[in-house]
C-alpha cells in the first residue's frame, strides 16, 4: 500500500499529480524560489521522489530564514550538508543571525571542507560575533579561547565572503591558487601580515575587490601587489605601514593605517576615514593623477593637504563634526582646513551636531565660499538623540555676525541644493535665508527634507516664509516624514 502511495505521488498513476513528473532542473527553479534550502527540503514530503530533489539544488541557503531556535540551527547545517548528493554547488550561504549563538571555529572548518570538495563558486558565511564592539581587544586571559581556522583553497571559487570572529586565527594555505576568485571579503578575523600579503599577491591572480576587516596578530606592515585589483576597503588594526602597488587599482577606501603608499595610476576614487589624518609625510599617492571621480572624507580625516592633493573631484563628500569639544581653537582648525576645495561638481556634506556646537549657519556659509563651481549641494544633519544643546562661546569667529552673510557668496553653477534633517531652530533657518541670498543665478531647486525631528517639522507658516526666501522660478520644495 506504501509503495502504491508513493507511486501516485511520484505521478505515474495519478493524473492529477504533474508537478512530480516536471524535469529536474525546472523543479530546482521552483524550489529555489522558496529561499530557504530548510523549506526546500520539508518539499520531501510530498513525493518520494522530491526526497532526492533537494539535495541537488545548485543553492544551498542555511541558517538565515530557519525559524526554529537558534541552538539547532548548527544541527541543521550539519545535516543538510551531509545529506547533500550533487557534486558541485553553484552557491552556498550559512548565515547565523542568532545573538548569543555560539559557533566554533572547527564547525566553520566543516562548511569549509564541504566548500572546496564541492567546488562552491559563491560562497558566504556569517557567524554570530562574540565581540561587542569593533576591534576591543579582549583580556588577557581570552587568548586562551583563540581558535585557528584554515581557508582551503579551491579553483572554482569565485566569491569568497566570511563574516567570522575577531578572536579565531584565520590561517591561509602557502601552496594553492584561487584561479578564479574575483571577489573576497573577510570580516572579523585575526590574521598574519605576511599569509594576509602572499594571499592577495600570489594566490589570487584574478582578485578585483578585495574588502578587509581584520586585526593583525602583531603590529606589522601589509604589502599588496596586484595587477588584477580594481576596489580595495581596508581597515586593518595594528597595521602599521601599508603598501599598495595595484597598476588597475580605482577605488581604494582606507583607514588608520599609521603609513600608507598607494601606488595606482587608475585611481578614480579615494576614501579616507577613521582616526587617522591624512600626512602627506606619512601618507601618498605618488602617481594618482589630479582629477578624480569621488574625494570621500571622514570626520577626523578633513585636511587640507588631501583636500589640495586633487585639483578636481566630480563628487566631494566630507563628513563634519561641529560639536565644540576644543573651543574657538576647534573652530579655526575647522576654517582653516577647509579654506579650498577642489573644484566639484557635487558637493555632499554630512553634519553632525552634539549638545555643545560651532554655529551651523556660519560653518555652511564658510563651506559655500568654495563652491563657485558646484552644481549641486547637499547637506544632512545628525543632532543626534533629543537633547539640550549649548551654543558655543559668544568669542567664538564663528559667532561673528560677518560669519553669517552670504552676500558676498558667488555660486555661479548652483543648480540643486538639498537639505535633510533641518529643524526649526534659528540657526538651521538662518542658513536657508542666507543661501537664498547667495548670487545663485543658476539656481532650479530647493529640496528640503525634515525627517524625525526632534524639535519637530516647520509650521506651514515657516514653510511659507522660507520659499518667500527665493525667486519666484526657483522651485522649493518640502518632504514632510513624521
């Protein structure tokens, strides 16, 4: 009677059952869809032959879109690998968002294992941090608990994403290829500089972006050589000289490197963020040329010599902090650092406001003086949480009333200038009224965006005043988000 059952299911005796009798590959296609490989696989119970069907499917998504509880999840990976029939996996995901799920390194190795025996080309794999923040080191008494992991190496692989633990020793094979691999990232790990160097300039001759998020395991220096290498995002702690010889290499987007020499005729884009300034003594891009696509700037690293390194950069984006931690010293550091621009085309900057601040209107203004040649403007400001927030001292330039004039401002190519976040605080309103009195003969629109606001969105009265503020074919326009 079993076998009578099993027989209808599979569709030879029952008309009515034709999804069974569909080819293979038509019924991976349908599975697929499902976007779990633990769904695909509860199929099984509606034929005996769909019980084989999905330990071929050429994806093999785990973990992510599991619902039962996070400490079988591991069981499960296990399982559903080891049941897996098919030779060769097109692409594998293991992705562990469970807080406080803890995985080991050796369960890691086995999804490794499985990676390179079926020569997975896309591989991705997330695993639960133990770490509360970014690159806090633990006590002394955890490196006891540090766990090796060796990436094998398998030539079918193409992409290589691994979201790790920053405790786990990541060990890379001397001998191998990545024949194929054009897209590695690694997150989250420990590594050796030397294993980290030989990785990306002998073992993957085909490597175009390379994203690397890692923690050396002394104080060292990293040395890259690759012909291949287009993108390149780098933050590596207790790196102390990095070096980059990359003849392809167009965007690389680096932080906290003590050292760093860059050599990339191709550079297109430059990124630079995180606590490290940049120095011209100390840091360099010897044969980057003076026109570029995108000059991205974080808080601490807004300095005048990478500003004046680049003539023009089609997209200028700096992050700023006018929080008033140092004074009116803080202040004219600030002017002073941002006297010229390169020429831009699109000026983006964000704005971050603490509860003790430099005038906003004053420190925009001061920005705009350099902008005769941009066609648009955008600006967003981060207050932060809700908070009482303190001008800073009345000494300050940046509460001098000349500081906050426009008409002496010439934005000849303005086109678009976008504001997010404004509040209906003086200063915020204060700047809108002096843009409009900049001579801005090129000017169509005015965006302004007030999203969560904490001070609340301007009155339909303000809204009226501020678009009374500008020609009448100048087109202003507010997105009210509550």
């Amino acid at each position: 009677m079993a076998g009578e059952d099993c027989h209808r299911r599979h569709g030879a005796g029952d008309d009515n059952d034709r999804i069974s009798g569909l080819p293979d590959d038509l019924l991976h296609r349908i599975l697929l869809r499902l976007g779990s490989t633990r769904a695909a696989a509860r199929t099984s119970v509606l034929s005996c032959r769909w019980r084989r069907v999905w330990a071929h499917l050429p994806d093999l998504r785990l973990g992510t879109c599991d619902d039962h509880p996070g400490a079988t999840r591991l069981d499960t990976v296990e399982r559903a690998l080891d049941a897996y029939a098919a030779p060769a996996v097109r692409r594998l995901d293991v992705a562990m968002h469970c807080h406080g799920l803890r995985v080991r390194a050796c369960g890691v190795a086995t999804w490794l294992r499985f990676a390179s025996q079926h020569r997975v080309r896309k591989l991705d794999i997330v695993v639960p941090s133990q770490t509360r923040f970014l690159f806090v080191r633990p006590r002394a008494r955890a490196t006891e608990l540090e766990e090796e992991l060796e990436l094998p190496v398998w030539d079918e692989a193409a992409r290589i994403r691994l979201t790790l633990e920053q405790r786990w020793r990541l060990r890379l094979r001397s001998a191998g290829v990545f024949t194929a691999l054009t897209d590695l990232h690694i997150s989250l790990a420990t590594m050796e500089a030397s294993e980290l160097g030989t990785l990306v300039s002998s073992q993957c001759p085909r490597l175009t972006n390379l994203y690397l998020l890692v923690t050396l395991a002394a104080t060292s220096n990293v040395s890259i050589r690759s012909d291949s290498l287009r993108s390149l995002q780098i933050r590596v702690e207790n790196i102390h000289r990095l070096e980059v010889i990359a003849s392809n290499l167009e965007v690389p987007a680096m932080s906290d490197a003590s050292e760093a020499h860059v050599s990339a005729p191709k550079l297109e884009e430059v990124t630079w963020d995180g606590d490290i300034a940049y120095d011209p003594r100390r840091h360099c891009f010897p044969d980057a040329g003076r026109h570029i696509r995108l000059l991205d700037l974080g808080s601490k690293c807004v300095a005048t010599s990478l500003l004046q390194r680049f003539d023009k950069a089609d997209v200028l984006k700096l992050s700023l902090n006018l929080c008033d931690r140092t004074g009116t010293v803080g202040y004219t550091s600030f002017v002073n650092e941002t006297t010229k621009f390169p020429k831009c085309e699109t000026l983006r900057l964000r704005v971050s406001l603490g509860d003790f601040y430099h005038n906003f209107a004053s420190s925009m203004l001061h920005l705009l003086r350099s902008c005769n040649s941009t066609r648009k403007v955008s600006v967003k400001v981060d207050s932060g949480l809700p908070m009482k927030r303190y001008p800073c001292l009345l000494s300050c330039h940046c509460r001098l009333p000349e500081s906050r004039k426009a008409d002496d401002i010439t934005l000849d190519a303005l086109e678009e200038a976008k504001i997010t976040s404004i509040r209906s605080s003086n200063e915020e309103v204060q700047f809108v009224e002096q843009l409009a009195r900049c001579h801005a003969p090129s000017l169509k629109k005015v965006v302004i965006n007030c999203e969560r606001c904490s001070d609340g969105p301007p009155t339909q009265e303000l809204q009226e005043k501020i678009s009374r503020m500008f020609y009448p074919d100048v087109d202003v326009k507010f997105n009210v988000t509550y």
